[in-house]
C-alpha cells in the first residue's frame, strides 16, 4: 500500500499540472520551463514526439552501422534487377528455345552444319521473329508478363517509398544523433542506442514516456517476433505436429509463417490496427470468445 505521503505528493504535482494553466507569477517560470522542455527548435524538429515509434526504431536499425544507407539502396536495386533478370530469362526460356535442337530429338540440317555434329546453344535458340511470333501466340504467357510487369512496377514504387523514409533516417543518423555518413562504419549499435536514449531525455521522441531503455528499443523493434515466439511457446500456433513413428515434429515453413503474420498482424482483419496498437475490441475480455471464434 502506498504511504499517505506518497498521495499527497502525487496530489501536488497533480496540482502543479492543472496550476500551470492559468497565468503564472513570476516564481513558475521554472516549472513553465519543465514542461515546454519538449518544445524545440533546430533541425531535430521532424523527429519530435513521433507517433509509430516501431517503423522509426525498425527503420533506423536496418540503417544501423553494418549497413548504411548505400547498401540498402543497393540492396534494393538488386532486387529489382533480379526479378527483372528472373521474369526475362524465364521468358526466354520459355519461347526462344528450340528444345528438340537442343535434346537431339529432332535433326539439325542447316547446309553449314555436318549432319553428325555436335549441337551447340546458339544452335538451338530461335530467331528473333519466330521467338516474337510465338511470344504473341501464348496468351497465358502474355497474362503472366503483364502480372509480372505489375508486380515489378509495385515493388519498384516501395522501394522508392523506402528509399524516401530511409534517406529521412539517414538525416536523423546526421543531425540529431550527430554521426557524419562516413563515419557511421565506427560506431556500433550500443553506441548508437545510447546517442538514441540520450536524445530522448533532450528532445521527448517518445510521448508516453519520459525515459527509454534499450529494451523499450528492441521490444518495439522485434514487437511481432515476440508476439509470434510467445504464441509458439503457449503453444497456441499449430507448428508442433505428432507424426508416426517420426515423434513430435515441428513444421513452420516460410509460406506458413507469412499467412499466419497476415492473419495476426498485417492482414484487415488483423488483431492490430497499425505496427504499434492491438485493436480496442480485443483489449475487452468479454468479446474474446466471440473474436477468438470470428478468427
């Protein structure tokens, strides 16, 4: 229980809040200046009292110091040469390949070549008249390019968007924690949690509390990753499975983790409303069953 002179201390500074309203003498000056301590000017202004707090941590650990900011622009680049390079070749594959050349289940007599010879790749590649031709004639072929085109056009539109928030992440890397570009490579990770903590006892980056720890940090970073190994360890996700004569086995395959993160995190009917906040319909204990049979 707490002491009376524990509430009457929570009383006052209670007070103190609703006092600071109307107009202060002279002597509240100093608890004036406590409170509009968040209040700041200066390039830091942008990352003031940020509401997704998970996304920003997230977004600043992948642009941690093994990284940088070059990397992950390259990265994404890659990936968007690569399925270029995936949807191309398989197409190419697809339509521009003789196969009966290539297998020797059809001869190949063209007048420059002995009847016996061996058959080479650029043997068996079609011209390109006849690799278009057929191309046009496959309608499913057609359909899946231009899903692939879609596709390929929705990645590159989030790797932009990402490279927008990534390009903010690396001003906040620059002028509010103070670590130059070219010398992000000599700092850590502990150094850079600690330049973040600091920065939030100076300018509040988190609204609801005052005081942030390292764990607070990687709590919001790895929130769906906790939530999805508490889950596995109350053994609440179907991962376990009993096989004869193999015994318990676990099975959770890459397909399987993205629907059930769909179905618990991400997707509309979601149990989380955004990155950060469970919907307020499941915080009611009495609606759990009716949500639990509705999922």
């Amino acid at each position: 229980m707490a002491e009376p002179g524990d509430e009457d201390r929570e009383y006052r500074e209670y007070r103190r809040l609703e006092d600071c309203e109307e107009d202060s003498p002279g002597g509240e000056e100093e608890e004036e200046e406590q409170l509009l301590l968040h209040v700041t000017e200066g390039p830091a202004d942008s990352w003031h009292h940020i509401k997704d707090l998970d996304s920003f941590f997230t977004k600043i650990s992948c642009h941690s110091p093994w990284n940088g900011f070059a990397c992950v622009v390259l990265s994404d680049v890659l990936e968007l040469v690569q399925f270029l390079f995936v949807v191309t070749f398989s197409t190419f594959l697809l339509c521009c390949v003789d196969y009966d050349v290539l297998f020797a289940t059809r001869p190949f007599n063209h007048s420059h070549v002995p009847e016996h010879a061996k058959v080479t790749l650029p043997d068996a590649v079609l011209p390109a008249p006849q690799c278009a031709s057929r191309l046009r004639g496959s309608g499913w072929l057609l359909f899946l390019l231009v899903l692939a085109g879609a596709v390929w056009l929705c990645r590159l539109v989030t790797a932009l968007r990402r490279l927008v928030g990534y390009w903010e992440i690396r001003s906040f890397y620059i002028r509010a924690l103070g670590i130059p570009a070219e010398e992000l490579c000599n700092h850590s990770w502990q150094s850079v949690q600690a330049r973040l903590l600091a920065l939030q006892r100076r300018q509040p980056l988190c609204v609801q509390r005052r005081e942030l720890t390292e764990l607070d940090i990687h709590h919001r970073i790895l929130r769906f990753r906790n939530y999805t190994v508490a889950m596995v360890n109350k053994s609440l996700l179907p991962v376990r499975f009993h096989l004869p004569l193999l015994g318990p086995v676990v099975f959770l395959t890459r397909g399987l983790q993205f629907n059930l993160e769909l179905l618990l995190f991400r997707g509309p009917a979601a149990l989380f409303q955004n990155t950060w906040s469970l919907r307020p319909q499941v915080k009611r204990a009495g609606a759990r069953r009716a949500l639990a049979r509705g999922l």
